[in-house]
C-alpha cells in the first residue's frame, strides 16, 4: 500500500535515526547488513524485515548505478514506522518514470527495483530534481510500518 500527501509524511525533525551512511558500490553489501541489524533491532519481523532490507539495497544500488557512483542512506525510527531516505547528486528523476506493471510484462526495460520498493513500502516518495531540469540529486523516502 502507498499512500502519499502533506498530512502523512512525518516532518524532519521527527523521529530517531538510527543509521547514517554515504555509500558506494563497494559498501552496499555492508550496507544491507546495518539495514537488517537495524531493521531486527527495532523489531521489523520477517518477511517484511527482507522485503524493506531487499527494498532499500534496490533504490541505493540505482543511486550508485545512475546518479554518479554513491549516495547517502539515513534510517529512522519516525512513530510506528521504519523510514529509509536515500539521496544522490545524480539527474534527478520523478515517480513518472516508475512502472505501473512489474518491468517487462508492461513493455518496461527499466525500473524494477523503484516498482519493487513502492510495491513494499506503506510510503514512498520521490523529491528533488526530475530529468530535464536544472535541480539535481533526488530523495528517495520509503517507509513500512513497525507493528
């Protein structure tokens, strides 16, 4: 389930991080394991625990693939849920481009992994710049309820 909109995405200042890291392609391995440490920790029970870990390896693996080789992964504890902000200095992108089909069934090439994070994730959301603008870096947010 996605849902999306003002009233429900937690303000900035709330919540408890958890976990902040820059990463490349040579740290995502390491990267999955904090996520999984943390994820238990805060008693994300299986299998969402492997749907949000598999999830968040998705997103940050196109921010190292697409937008410049790295990125920065922030885990929060925002009330009852397991938030994942991952940024890029990349080109930017917006939601527009994620399929609405699993990739390949619909003609898609590209784009399984967003698909597959908005698919698991309760929230999920893109900000920063989109293709063809002067912004760069894009904000991905996906979040999945504790309990």
């Amino acid at each position: 389930m996605v849902s999306s909109g003002p009233a429900e995405v937690p303000s900035e200042e709330s919540g408890r991080r958890l976990l902040q890291r820059r990463f490349t392609a040579r740290l995502l391995p390491q990267l999955r394991l904090l996520v999984e440490e943390c994820a238990a920790r805060e008693g994300l029970c299986e299998p969402r625990r492997g749907e949000f870990v598999l999830a968040v390896d998705e997103i940050a693996g196109n921010a190292v693939e697409h937008a410049g080789g790295s990125g920065r992964l922030e885990l929060r504890q925002v009330g009852d849920e397991l938030e994942c902000r991952i940024s890029d200095a990349g080109p930017g992108f917006s939601e527009e481009v994620i399929p609405e089909l699993l990739p390949g069934l619909d003609g898609a090439t590209q784009g399984r992994g967003l698909w597959l994070a908005r698919l698991v994730a309760d929230r999920f959301t893109v900000a920063g710049g989109a293709a063809g603008t002067d912004a760069t870096g894009a904000v991905v947010t996906l979040a999945v309820r504790l309990r």
